[in-house]
C-alpha cells in the first residue's frame, strides 16, 4: 500500500513539475513530450551513422557490400585501434550543440549524447571492456569546469553496466588546441602527450579497453591515447565517439 501510494505520489510530482517547467527539446528549445530529448525538425536533421559501414573505422557505406567489408583506408593504413564507431556525423547540424556542451558548459546535455552512443556501439560492448575517456590537462579542466568525455563516459558505464577508469590515462603535458590544425600538425601536436600512470599500469595490462571522446577529427588525439594504453600492456583498445568529421 505504502509503495502504491508513494508511486502515485512521485508521478503526481513528476506531472507538476511538467505543467511548471514542461520538458524542451535539448537543440532548439521547443516544447516535447519527454526529458532529454529533440523535436522532430531537429531529430531529422542530424545525421546518425550506422551500417552499412567499415566494419572497423565505422566509416558509412553508400551501399552494402558485406558486414565484415573495410573501406580503402583501412585496408591501405590499418588503424591502430580494433573497431571504431561514431553515433553521429559533426556537420551543421550537430556543431551547435556539441559546441555548447563541449565548451559551453552544457552538462544536461551528456545524458542523450550517452544514449545514442550507447546503441551506435552495441557491439563494442560485447567484450565487457573497461571503459576510458580522453583526459584533459589540469588546467584545461579546471578552466571548463569538467571533461566532457568523463561525463559521457560515466553515463556509459551506468547505461552499460561496465566499469570505467578516469584516472589511469593523463594529459602528461599541456598543448595547444587542435583546432586549425592539420593531420600532420595535430599528430605532432599530441605525440606523446599521454601516459599511463606508473602505478596503475597493472589495471590496464592485457585489458580490452573502450576509448571514449566527443569528437573524431583526424583520429590524432585517439591515436596518443591509443600507443600510451599499448605501452601499457593493453590487449585491444576500441574507440567510441559522439560525432565524427567525414
């Protein structure tokens, strides 16, 4: 009875709360019906990826040639990571809102990034990797207040049931910004900005691991990343990202 009546009391709160402050759509702000969600006009202009695609880079085919076919540029330069995946495309249409939770400070935004990224990378889920996102140097971090790729990693871990790590993998030295930068010159950029922490190398070693980020540019950042966890003694790392650059 108890349980009954305390159900009917949240739903009560919960519909009050909707006439006071009704849910909006996280891109434009218009009304919808439920929380952490867009409108229609703004759902249909995103570009979510999915198959057919590169079965490792996840890179979107015009048509479908195979579940296991891989795109030219994997099969001339393989990756270094096993599988990546994407849940949506950074064009205009994603850029403002990545923006304002990137470098706006938008946390409400983390927990509908998580859910899309969530069903882009089912499959990578399969092998109960631990979960690791991209770190920030100090003060970067300290500057925006968060990193983005630990919130959205922390969501992935409670919508996963899987275990994450934001401490093994540091910023061991600051740089610039990547922004405006070539391949090549972002490469050099970020080479050998990332470390494994002595004492926890451990952790790591022959551990699958699940890279986590916001945004796929060149694969520069990934890549760092990607050789400091192998220094480490990592067996597989796959690489999982909200948008990426096509």
């Amino acid at each position: 009875m108890i349980g009954g009546l305390g159900t009917f009391a949240l739903e009560s709160g919960r519909r009050l709360f909707d006439l006071v402050l009704p849910p909006r759509c996280k891109k434009c702000g218009a009304l919808v019906v439920a929380d952490d969600a867009l409108c229609a006009s703004c759902w249909t202009a995103l570009t979510f990826l999915g198959p057919p695609w590169c079965a490792c880079c996840g890179r979107p085919f015009e048509f479908d040639i195979g579940g296991d076919a891989l795109c030219g540029t994997c099969i001339a330069e393989p990756p270094l990571y096993g599988r990546a995946r994407a849940a949506l495309a950074y064009d205009d249409a994603s850029r403002e809102m990545i923006l304002r939770f990137k470098h706006g400070g938008d946390e409400s935004l983390t927990r509908l990034f998580a859910r899309w990224m969530v069903q882009s990378g089912e499959e990578l889920f399969a092998s109960e990797p631990l979960i690791l996102p991209v770190p920030l140097h100090l003060w970067r971090r300290v500057r925006r207040r968060f990193n983005q790729s630990a919130l959205i990693a922390s969501d992935l871990a409670r919508a996963t049931g899987l275990s994450w790590d934001p401490l093994s993998l540091e910023r061991a030295r600051r740089t610039p910004s990547q922004g405006g930068l070539g391949k090549t010159a972002r490469r050099d950029n970020v080479r050998g900005a990332f470390q494994v922490r002595a004492d926890r190398r451990e952790r790591l070693k022959g551990r699958h691991l699940l890279l986590v980020d916001d945004v796929w540019t060149s694969g520069a950042t990934a890549e760092a990343c990607i050789r400091a966890c192998r220094k480490a003694g990592a067996a597989q790392i796959d690489l999982l990202t909200l948008a990426r650059v096509l």
